[in-house]
C-alpha cells in the first residue's frame, strides 16, 4: 500500500471538511482502519482452522462453520470501510472538476477572466448538495451493516459452543469458537465506532442545514432592509417632470380664499366673476 498517496489523501478530505467531517475522519482511520488492520484481521486469521466440533464425520465441520459463520467480520468490516470512505473521495472529484472547469474558461478567456466559482471548495451549489449527500449515504452504510450484524451474529457476540446438527454430521454435535472473548471485544468496540460515526455524521448534516437556512434567513433580512430604505426616498418624491408634480386626473387642488385688498386690482376672469 502507497502510504504517502494515502497520506496526501487524508489531507485533501481535511482540508474539504468542516469541524465535525475532521472528528469524523480521525475516528474512522484511527480507531476503525488501523484496528481493523493491526489487531482485528489477525484475531480472525484462524477462526475457521480452529472451529472445531466433537466429530470426525468428514465436512460436517465445515458446514457448521458455513451455517454459523456466513460471512466472516473482517470481510464485511472491510466492505463497510470500502463504502463509508467512497462518498469523500466523490467530494474531492467535484472539487477538482470546478478548479478544472476555472482552469480551461482562463486558458479561453484570460487571466481576466470572470471567475464562475471565486473559491472551489466552497460548499455553495451543487457542491453542497454532494456534501450533505455523502454525509446521508455514510451514515446510511453504517446503519445497514448494524443491522446485518445485528442478523447474522445475535446481539454482536459469539457464544463459546454452539451445537450443530446439519446433514452429514451424525447427530447433534457441539462446536467450539476459537478466543471468542477477543472477538466480542473486538467486534463491540467496531460496533460503538460505528454508533459514534452515525452520530457525527447526523450532526454534520444538521450543521450545514442549519448554516444554509441561517445564510438564507440573512439574505432575505438583508434584502428587506434594503428596500425598506429606498422606500422613503420613492415615497416622499412624487413623480414629477420639469418640477412639475403630477397628482394624476382626479386631483382636485385645494382652494384657499385669499383676502383682496384695495390695492391690488381684481384680476377675475368674467366667467369667474359672474359665479
């Protein structure tokens, strides 16, 4: 395995992560992919050569362990991993496509160019959405696989005997699980990982529903502010050309009766004057 392209990676998905997408992270390569690797998968290195039943019939060992064991933990564990770190590598994917996209309208148009994401990883758009739909799709994995253990191996341990009595084994004969204390440790403790990682996961996506509606929320405060201001300005001034006001067709003015004094002549009209 190339360790240092997993290592620059691991640091890309940071980089791209909020807060909780980092604790996410940390929890799923420390204590699931490096357990899972130094101690896990050698506790389960023997466990079908040291299944062993009070019997010599030929294969009824081996289908009890079949019967018991359909599939083995490290298998499935190992799947669930494949599947749990998919969706990151689907949010770098969308990332390097947008700096790509930024890459070729430059090399076109200049480095004048108008730029259609001013930051790539910014978590705006269609970003946003892969974002919050890797988190879904994690912990919807996570969810699956609790269950599947939950089917397969009851309450997530293995009992120290288990009696089998499938065709060809002679009768009912009993079965003995190799270090099963180990195994239940083990496989409890991948299982309170998993719960852990739900959790965060369920918290990312409720961080960033709540930001964008938060985001909203502001901008639409922001608007209405905004027009609450140039309102008094188009209110208080009346539309008007050349100075002169226009009130529209019903307008009737106001009439004031203004005292005549004897110096200044009468200026009525005689339409005026008769009424």
């Amino acid at each position: 395995m190339n360790w240092g392209w997993f290592e620059g990676l691991l640091r890309a998905v940071n980089v791209y992560s909020t807060a909780f997408g980092r604790i996410w992270l940390s929890l799923v390569f420390i204590f699931r992919l490096l357990v899972y690797l130094v101690a896990a998968e050698k506790v389960w290195s023997d466990d079908h050569k040291d299944f062993d039943c009070n019997t010599r019939q030929p294969g009824c060992t081996n289908v009890c362990f079949d019967h018991f064991f359909p599939i083995s933990h490290i298998r499935l564990w190992a799947l669930q991993l494949i599947l749990v770190t998919c969706p990151s590598l689907l949010v770098l994917m969308h990332v390097a496509y947008r700096e790509a996209k930024e890459e070729r309208l430059r090399e076109i148009q200049g480095d004048n160019y108008r730029r259609i994401y001013p930051n790539p990883a910014k978590k705006r758009g269609g970003l946003w959405w892969t974002y919050l739909l890797s988190l879904i799709f994690k912990a919807s994995v996570d969810l699956v696989f609790l269950y599947v253990f939950f089917r397969l191996y009851r309450n997530y341990t293995l009992p120290r005997v288990v009696k089998c009595e499938l065709l060809p084994c002679p009768n009912v004969v009993d079965c003995f699980i190799s270090r099963p204390t180990e195994k239940n440790i083990f496989t409890l403790f991948m299982v309170v990982t998993t719960c852990v990682c739900v959790v965060l996961n369920l918290i990312e996506a409720t961080y960033l529903i709540g930001k964008r509606c938060h985001e909203c929320l502001e901008a639409g405060e922001g608007d209405s502010r905004r027009n609450s201001h140039d309102c008094p300005v188009s209110c208080a001034n009346p539309v008007g050309t050349g100075g002169q006001v226009f009130h529209g067709a019903d307008y009737k003015p106001p009439t004031a009766t203004t005292p005549l004094t004897a110096s200044c002549p009468s200026t009525l009209s005689k339409d005026e004057a008769g009424s």
